[in-house]
C-alpha cells in the first residue's frame, strides 16, 4: 500500500508515535473517545451509527521495523433481525493488532539503500507518515470481523408467517387452516361469478332433477 497522503493529525483517527522514538521496547498506551466514522460496520445489515462514540483502548509498542500497534474497540452497534426484521441493538468488542512499518526500513528493521519498488511492496502494508498513522482502515476491518454476518433478536427468533407476515413471536399459536389444493381452484371460481350466473346455474341444475324425476 502506498504512503497515506498528508495524514491531518487533528483527525481524532490519526496517532501520533513520536514520544515512542526509534526505541525497540518502548510502549505507549493511549485511550480514546470518537465518534464513529460512516458506514463503520456491514453495510444494509449492522453497524455502529455514524457520529455514535467509540471508546478506543491502544497500546504502542516501538520494533524493529515500526510501531506495532495493539487494541480494543467499544461501541454500541445496531440493525435489523434478519428473521423478524424487528431492530436489534448490541455491545460490539472488536480486538485488533497491526504493523505500521517506518517507509524507510526493510521487513528486518534495516534502513533501505533506496526505496523500494511499489510493484513489489505488499498491498497489505500500512505505513507511518512523519510519526502519524491512521487507525480508521484497521478499526474498519475488526469491526466488521466483530460483527454477525446474519444478526437476529434473539437465538430462538420464530421469524415471520410465510403466508401473512405477522411477527410469529408475538402469536406463538398463529397458523392458517390448510385448504385441499383440489377444491381450492372450485372455490376460486365460485368467487369470481357474479350472482345472475350462479342464479342460472341454480336454475339449470334444477331443470335438470325436473327432467330426471319425469
């Protein structure tokens, strides 16, 4: 991944690693309140509303190669039951763990010769700019991974009536009487004549026992 452009260290997602030095050993340990940025979660499914707080929990540790960064997030997440569709409501805890790599140093902590071909850098790699490092892409994924792909109410949630939509939960004893799929076309049909048809029809079938008795 290629340097963050001009990390703007008022942004309450940027950290600044300079009271850690170069120093292998050296830990800082930080602790935050932000709000959370948009779409932090499982975008039309759960997330942790956009400007809600987000208590962050950080330890830096200085290595070889950067500053490792270690952590533990906190917020309140919401969505939809995926079974009833009624809105749900929990504690998310996301833990997570990165490496920001100084830009001028090698896997082993070695300052490069020259820098690096980008080709061949790792896409996944996160970089320290002038000290700073942004935590938003790394509190991203740990949230997402902290987060039920399908979230529901509760474990034993009944869901919706297949037929009608009601909310089965509120209805334990809801159900629809069975129709014999044989008389239902007859039903279908008796209910789409008019009632000068069915007066006829009436007639017609009593004209006809009258010829039946003669």
């Amino acid at each position: 991944m290629a340097l963050n452009a001009h990390l703007d260290h008022r942004n309450p997602l940027v950290f600044d690693t300079h009271e850690l030095g170069r120093r292998p050993g050296a830990q800082q340990r930080l602790t935050r309140t932000v709000d959370a940025p948009q779409d932090l979660g499982i975008k039309g499914v759960i997330g942790v509303p956009e400007g809600a707080p987000v208590e962050l929990a950080l330890r830096l540790e200085s290595v070889m190669e950067g500053v490792l960064v270690t952590g533990t997030a906190r917020a309140a997440a919401e969505g939809e039951c995926v079974r009833c569709l009624e809105p749900v409501e929990l504690e998310l805890e996301a833990d997570f763990q990165e490496m920001f790599s100084y830009p001028d140093a090698d896997d082993r902590g070695r300052v490069k010769a020259e820098p690096a071909d980008d080709a061949e850098e790792d896409e996944d790699q996160l970089f320290l700019e002038d000290g700073l490092f942004d935590l938003e892409p790394v509190l991203r994924d740990a949230v997402v991974l902290a987060l039920p792909m399908q979230p529901v109410c509760r474990e034993d949630c009944p869901g919706l009536c297949v037929e009608c939509g009601v909310r089965l939960a509120d209805d334990p004893d809801h159900h629809h009487d069975a129709v014999d799929i044989r008389w239902a076309a007859l039903q279908g049909l008796a209910g789409s004549l008019g009632d000068g048809e069915k007066d006829e029809m009436s007639g017609a079938e009593a004209g006809a026992d009258e010829k039946q008795e003669k």
